[in-house]
C-alpha cells in the first residue's frame, strides 16, 4: 500500500506540492502570530524586571514606561526637582537615578542620568569605566562605537530636523555588557552635563519654571543654549532641592514592603509612582485582544484552505473513479480503498503542517530580529507545551478531513467505476 502511495504522489507531484503549500502557509500565518505575541509578552517583561519602581509626573502611566524602560521617545511632563532630593534621603531607598532625554546621536537615544545606574543596569561593563566627568560618555552594549569615540548630541532626532549641539562633544569612557532591553541601544552620560547643556541648573531652575519643557527640558529656544560647558568638570551627584525639573526617576527600593509604600506615597499630588510590570499587564490585556482578532483571522484563513482542498481532493477522486474500480475489480477490499485514500490526504495535510510550523517560525525568528535591532529588547522566539496542543488539533482536524474523500472512494462499486 505505501508504495502504491508512494507512486501515485510521484505521479501526481505538482498537485501535490500546492496541497502542501497551502496547508503550510495557512498553518504559519497562526504559528507565526503566537509565537510572535508571546516573543514580545517576555521579551518586554524581562526588560521591564530591571526597574522596580518608576516615579514621574502626573499623566499616562503607560507612557512613563513606555519612556523611561523602553526609550521610546515622547514628550513627558516634568516633576518638581525636589521629588529627587527626598528620594535620595530616604532610607527606604537603596538609589535613586534621574534620567532625562531628547537628545540622540546618530539614531542612538541619549539619557542623562547617574553614576548609580551605569554601574547597576548591566551588573558591570565589558570594557572601559563609567563616566567620571561631564564630557564622558558610557555607551549600550549594541551602540557602534569604540572607546574613546566622540558623541555629538542633537536635540531631537536627524528625522525630525533635529540641532546639533555645539556646547560639548561626550567621548565614550565604557561599555556595557548586553541587558537585553533597549538600554543596549542607548549613550548614557552625566544628568548635570544635560542640564548645563540645556541651560539649566540649580540656579536657572526658577527662571525656567514658566517654560514648556520637553523630557528633561531639552526643549528651550536655540538662545538659551549658551555659555561654555567643561568637560572635564567632576560630576556631582548631589541633589538639591531646587534641582530642576525631571521626566522620570528610576527607583531600587531596599524592600518589597518600601517598594509598596513609596509607591502609594508618590501617587498623589504633582507625582505618580508605578510597578512597570503592572503596567505591562495592562498592556498585554490590549494586545491579548489583537491577539485573537489575528488568531480569528489566521482561523479563518485555514478553514478557506481545507474548504478547498475538499473540493479538490472531490473532483480529484471523481477523475480517478476507473483507477478505483480496476483496484476493485482486481480484488481490493473497500477497507485497503479508503485507507490508500485516507493515508495519501492525510499524508500531504500532514507534511503541509510541519512546513507550516516551521515557516511560522522562521518568520517569528526574522520579525523579532527586525524589531530587537530596532528597539534592543531582546525576543526570545521558542515553541511551548501549548504548541503541541494546537499541532495535535491540526492534525486531528486532518484526520477529519481526509475521511471526506476516503469515504467517497470506499463508496463506489467497481461496476459504476468502471463504466464512468
């Protein structure tokens, strides 16, 4: 029986090949988008785990992560600079760290922030030191530069018709080793070499107050850039009360339980606090939702295709009635007819369904890659033991399907097959 099978696919390799096709492209089109919802549900989440807590101003909590542990660039109120001063006196606060950002170079995002957080995003570097003066910079583990390259800061993006700022040039003191996140993509350097390099300071503060910050104040008129900044000025990581505004602060709490109560401290009033995986939560909610709706899409798209491979796999059976009715008139019981039908329908479904995991996979695997170079978030694309359920659904709905045309087959006598 199997040669028989064997032969007649040989013979019939063109129609067998699109049987095939089909059923693999309509299985990848669902493999692909499960595997690629689930790549971004735990790539996300683990670049979120770095970040306990996240403070900012009043507004969309979705958009302060979204900012602050994803760098994804939009315009954040800023909170008062004394929110910093009392967080870093708080003991229930092992650190601290401010961040601002605006600037880029080239395609790079640009965040000022502290010594503290150089030295704790990626448990160390893999080459050179953190930044010790205002013109040194500390680059992600997937920026292209080398050490001792020169970083020229531009307000904005090149895209959006973005300044160049011509007060100081940072020069790369070290590298991270890879976090996984969208910090692999970024320059770190000193929060106060921001300021200056945007006119700001414990002393500016208060005549800036009236004005319409972006970030970390980046959004100034080109006048207010002015006065010369040292590069080799020593940074000084002590805050005042009167520091200025501030997009975002990055906090490591020393306990779960200070986590919690910084968290409903600061959710009142000018600030808002959040749980960057609570935030996650909800997003995922969303795109659970977009989920089903492609899951429902990709459903549909294989009960088109099975819809017509029954009716080819029909006429298929209807032109091959003779060949059918010589087995049978040679002695073929009915059983050996409807299992030479079912093995070779199911066979090609079957084969259609493994190329379709695997064309699902290898389109996750290019999909993630596209968007980890884009973003840094590492997508780690892998099958679950859920994947094995849906594979076995397939394949039982198969073993439907292909009893259609068995059954057709089993039902003819020799005698109509023959005279057809």
């Amino acid at each position: 029986m199997i040669r028989f099978i064997l032969s007649d696919l040989r013979r019939l390799w063109a129609g067998s090949l699109v049987v095939v096709l089909l059923v693999a492209l309509a299985t990848a089109l669902g493999v692909c988008v499960v595997l690629q919802e689930r790549a971004l549900r735990l790539g996300s989440a683990r670049a979120a785990d770095k970040f306990d807590l996240v403070i900012g101003a009043g507004g969309s909590e979705t958009q302060l992560v979204l900012s602050s542990v994803f760098l994804q660039p939009s315009p954040l109120p800023l909170m008062p600079g004394d929110v910093l001063a009392r967080l870093a006196a708080d003991p229930r606060v092992d650190w601290a760290a401010p961040i601002g950002f605006g600037d880029s170079f080239s395609g790079y995002p640009i965040v000022g922030t502290t010594v503290t957080l150089a030295e704790n995003l990626s448990g160390g570097f893999a080459e050179g030191k953190v930044f010790a003066r205002e013109g040194e910079a500390v680059i992600g583990s997937a920026v292209k530069l080398p050490l001792g390259g020169e970083v020229k800061p531009m307000h904005g993006s090149a895209e959006e018709g973005g300044e160049t700022h011509t007060e100081l040039v940072y020069h790369v003191a070290g590298r991270l080793r890879p976090t996984g996140t969208a910090w692999d993509r970024a320059i770190l350097v000193p929060i106060q070499a921001v300021w200056h390099i945007h006119g700001l300071g414990a002393k500016a503060h208060e005549a800036e107050v009236g004005h319409d910050h972006e970030h970390e104040g980046a959004g100034h008129d080109a006048q207010e850039h002015h006065g010369e900044i040292d590069p080799d000025a020593v940074i000084d990581e002590k805050w005042a009360a009167d520091a200025p505004g501030l997009p975002a602060i990055l906090v490591k709490p020393k306990t779960i339980a200070d986590a919690y109560k910084l968290r409903q401290e600061y959710r009142s009033g000018n600030t808002v606090a959040v749980f960057p995986g609570e935030v996650l939560t909800n997003l995922y909610g969303t795109l659970g939702d977009a989920k089903q709706i492609l899951v429902a899409v990709a459903a549909g798209a294989q009960a088109l295709v099975a819809a017509s491979l029954v009716l080819v796999t029909v006429i298929h059976i209807g032109q091959r009635r003779r060949q059918i009715g010589a087995l049978r008139a040679f002695g073929a019981p009915r059983g050996a007819i409807f299992g030479i039908v079912w093995l070779e329908f199911f066979f090609l479904v079957a084969v259609g369904i493994g190329l379709g995991f695997t064309f699902g996979y290898a389109a996750a695997l290019i999909l993630s890659g596209m968007f980890s170079q884009t973003s840094g978030i590492a997508m780690p694309v892998g099958f679950a033991r859920e994947d094995a359920g849906l594979a076995a659904l397939l394949l039982a709905f198969a073993t439907i399907l292909a009893a259609l045309p068995a059954v057709l087959a089993y039902r003819q006598s020799p005698a109509q097959a023959l005279r057809a």
